[in-house]
C-alpha cells in the first residue's frame, strides 16, 4: 500500500512546512499527482548531495497547484505535466515568459505517454483507444478540468479519433464524448484515479502517464495488472520552472536553478528512468530501452497547432472540452 499511504505524509510535510520560516536552504516544489514516489527518490538523493538542505513536496493535479500558486501557495519551484499550467503562471506574473529556454529541451527533463492498466488476463481484451468506446467497458482516468494527467488523455484519444476519422471534427467529438460518457467516477487527481481502478476495484482500464502503470505493475504484479500500449498516443512533456516572484521572495534562487539542472543529471535522469519515465540523456535511454515498449508519438504542436491553440480551442471556457466532459 506504499504508493497510496505515501500521499498522506507528502500532504501533511506541506501544510507543517507552509507555516515555517523561509529559508535560502529550503525549497518548495509543487508537482503533478503521480509523482510522488518520483520525487522522493530524486530529493533523497539530491540532499545527499546537498547536506543541510530540505526539500518539501506539494502533490495534486497540476491545474489545481497553478491556481494555488497563483493564489499564494510559496512554491519556488514547479514540476508539472503540461505547458499551459505553467503559461497560466505566466499569465500571472509568476514566472518568466521565456522559462522554457532556462533549462534544455524547452525544460522538459523527461518525457512520458498516456497508457492504459488492464486487470489480469485483460479479460475485455482491450487493446486500442476504440476499444475504450465499447458499452460493456468502464474507463478511469481523473477530471480533465484539475489534472494535467487527464488532459493528456483527452488530447490523446481526440487526436486518436482524427486519425481514425480523417478529421471529421464531428465524429471525433462524438468519439470523445463517448469515451467521457464511459467513465464511471471523475476523481480530481491522478494518484485519486489509481486508488479508484486499484483499491476500489472500479472499473476495466485505467488510463495514465506509462510511468504510473509501471509503477502499480511492479508494486503489485503481473498477476494483478497488464500495461496496454495503444497503437499510437501523445508526447507528454514534465515542464519545469522556477516560480521567480517566490524565489526572489524567498533568497532560494541559486538552489532552484542546482536542484531543477539536477533532473538533467545522469543520476537524476536515472532515477526517471526507474520509475517509469523516458529518458532525454542519450546513454540513460539506451541503458533502459528494453523496458520501454515502441509507440507512434504524436505531438501537441503537429496534431492541435500548439499548446496556446489547445488552450483556446479546447481547454478555455465553452471550448471543446466543455463541450464533450459537459454532455455526459
């Protein structure tokens, strides 16, 4: 049960360190739901590194901490799923427009793929993204509205559907609509959405980040749960950032911008690696590339134009998202 009670200590760590003092040896990374186990692991080893240091840890889905943050929450640094929750920070005068050149790859240290989480034998033999429109299948994954995760998923399956469709932009809405219509509970975050599917047995497939199916595989066993890679899925990026307006608050600038390149460290990008996550460093990746299944990648900006036309068109008020999550 380590990956479910691990949340209520991370949970707890915040609230006692959101009452303490400041300092330029203490930092605050607020992060996306499933990266709990992750981060343990890298701060662990970053403070090895970096005796006297303390590393605090703010978990939930990456929409809802832009807007905590946005509303005082003191991260001095971010590590999210998506471009736009940072853009939305951006937005707010938080954080630098131009963050993505402060660290290589447009600072996304790793990368991931939405997958899919079968119980044992699959017994629905699902195998695709069609296979999730099926009336006797019942899909899990969070509320797209508070996780990046679940965003992911959404703009997975569209662009899924515009392949299969040829663009017919009403065949795919309706595609998605029936994905949303088969999903039974619409948990906040994704660690939420786990539960759900694993201990709360609800449920024939969950859809998540490969890393977090991974992780519950390993955790709990090939006799318990199947990895499913779909045909063809989406590029999901992890943006990092230094929230400036907090960092300059807080003196803790020079150990943002340490621990952030720290994710870009053979070490750091091993610890992604064996968690699930692929890796950018060249030698890590090909150490790891027998555990990582081949899948068409698809990208944000080649299928939607653009993170900042996704948030317009699908993610605003009244957008497609709306449109297809408001009709179930």
């Amino acid at each position: 049960m380590k990956r479910f009670l691990l949340g209520v200590a991370t949970s707890t760590g915040l609230f006692l360190a959101s009452s303490q003092a400041w300092s330029a040896d203490r930092l605050l990374n607020a992060s996306y739901d499933v990266g709990r186990e992750l981060f343990a692991q890298v701060n662990k080893a970053f403070i090895s590194e970096h005796p006297g240091v303390t590393i605090d840890q703010s978990h939930a889905g990456t929409s809802a901490q832009a807007r905590a943050i946005a509303e005082g929450l003191g991260a001095d640094v971010v590590t999210f799923n998506q471009v736009i929750d940072i853009d939305f920070l951006v937005s707010k005068g938080l954080i630098s427009a131009d963050w993505q050149k402060d660290f290589p790859d447009n600072a996304s240290p790793f990368y991931s793929l939405p997958s899919f989480l079968v119980r044992a034998g699959n017994p629905k033999n699902i195998k695709d993204w069609n296979d999730l429109v099926r009336d006797d299948v019942q899909v899990i994954f969070p509320n797209p509205k508070t996780s990046g995760n679940a965003r992911y998923t959404y703009l997975a399956a569209a662009a899924y559907a515009k392949e299969a469709f040829k663009d017919d932009d009403a065949k795919v809405k309706e595609f998605v609509t029936k994905l949303f219509n088969n999903v039974p509970i619409f948990d906040s975050g994704g660690r939420a959405a786990t539960t759900t599917f694993v201990q709360r047995e609800i449920g024939d497939v969950l859809i998540t980040f490969e890393s977090e199916t991974r992780g519950i595989r390993r955790e709990y066993g090939d006799d318990k749960f199947e990895q499913v890679t779909p045909s063809v899925s989406l590029l999901a990026e992890f943006p990092v950032a230094i929230v400036d307006t907090v960092a300059d608050e807080h003196g803790t600038r020079d150990l943002a911008k340490t621990y952030l390149d720290f994710l870009y460290t053979p070490q750091g990008q091993d610890i992604a690696a064996r968690n699930g996550l692929r890796a950018r460093d060249a030698a890590v990746a090909a150490k790891y590339k027998a555990e990582f299944p081949d899948v068409r990648l698809l990208t944000v900006e080649d299928v939607f134009g653009g993170w900042a036309k996704v948030q317009a068109e699908h993610f605003a008020a009244g957008g497609l998202l709306d449109q297809t999550y408001g009709s179930r």
